[in-house]
C-alpha cells in the first residue's frame, strides 16, 4: 500500500500496529473465503494456527518481504476419508445481537459441557493421542477417555506463549514497529 500512497504523493501516517490489525482482518476474510470455495468443489481444509511461532523459517522459505508477517497456514486437499467435523462452539456463545453477554458459571459450564460431549463422542484427543504433555510441577490426573477440550485449550493456552517478545521479536524483524515509543516507517 505504501508504493500505492507514494504514487498519489502520501505517506502513511498509520501506526504499524494499525496496519497490522487491518491486515489481519484481510487476511482472516481471505482465508475464510478460500476455505468456503474449497469446499464447494468438495475439498478440505485445516487452519494451520500455530504459525506465527513458526514465522522466522516461513519467511526464509518463502522469500517474504518486508511487513508481510505469517499469520495462519491453510492446508486444503480432497479428504481420504469421510471425518465428522470437530465439535463447534455453541452457537450462543459466539453470535450476538445489540451487545456482547456476559456469561455466568452456569452459561459456561453448558458450553464445557457441550463441546466435552461433543470431543469425547468422537474419541479425537485419543485417536490422535493429542493430549498436551503438563509442564514441570503438574500432575497428571486425566485418562484419555476423560481429557476433553476444555483440559486441553485451557493446557495450551495455560502454558504456551507466555513470553510476549517472542512474537514482537518476530514482528519487528519482519520491520513492524509495535512497540509504544516507535513510530511507523
């Protein structure tokens, strides 16, 4: 967009953390829509979410430029077999009218319970023996026939991505300036 702004004589005063929330917007609407023409013609998909933990090596393989920063991966190939879709959050926990909800214990426990009900039906955590390993110091006290996804999203966002630099390290190398005292380039 730069180069576009240049040849009408701007430049962008928008703030690199601006930028980067916009482009993450473009980029989930596109992705999303590759997904949804995908599955017209009968192919599948998977997120890749993990990705900006893996930025550096993409940027490197892909010869990225300069502020373009990896946000998901998108896998799409016709299925080798006819897998049931993952169990999906309750529709009234995602969808709101006027304003956002705010959910008590009960609100919350009905939706643990449908998206439990829903993973342990299909057996997934076990069929791909996917169940995060505790960090030192924790006890193991879930059998695969119990560990669901509410032990497995709250392990993963309980012990991962702790240190915040690690992704505004990244960011910055890919020439983002995110940090309060920079200003965009």
């Amino acid at each position: 967009m730069e180069i576009v702004m240049s040849a009408r004589g701007w430049e962008r005063q928008m703030s690199d953390v601006g930028t980067l929330l916009l482009g993450i917007q473009d980029a989930a609407y596109m992705a999303e829509n590759m997904v949804i023409a995908a599955e017209s013609l009968g192919l599948g998909s998977c997120y890749l979410g993990a990705t900006p933990y893996y930025a550096g090596r993409i940027i490197e393989e892909y010869d990225l430029p300069s502020k373009v920063f990896p946000l998901v991966q998108l896998t799409m190939g016709y299925p080798a077999e006819d897998v049931p879709s993952r169990p999906r959050y309750p529709l009234e926990f995602t969808l709101f009218e006027n304003r956002y909800p705010s959910f008590g214990p009960d609100e919350v426990a009905r939706a643990m319970k449908k998206m439990d009900e829903g993973y342990l039906s299909q057996d997934y955590y076990r069929s791909l023996n996917a169940r995060i390993p505790l960090s030192e110091g924790r006890e193991e006290t879930f059998r695969f026939d119990e560990y669901s996804w509410s032990e497995h999203i709250s392990r993963k966002l309980g012990q991962w991505g702790k240190d915040p630099n690690e992704l505004l390290t990244s960011l910055a190398k890919c020439g983002f300036r995110v940090s309060p005292e920079e200003k965009a380039s």
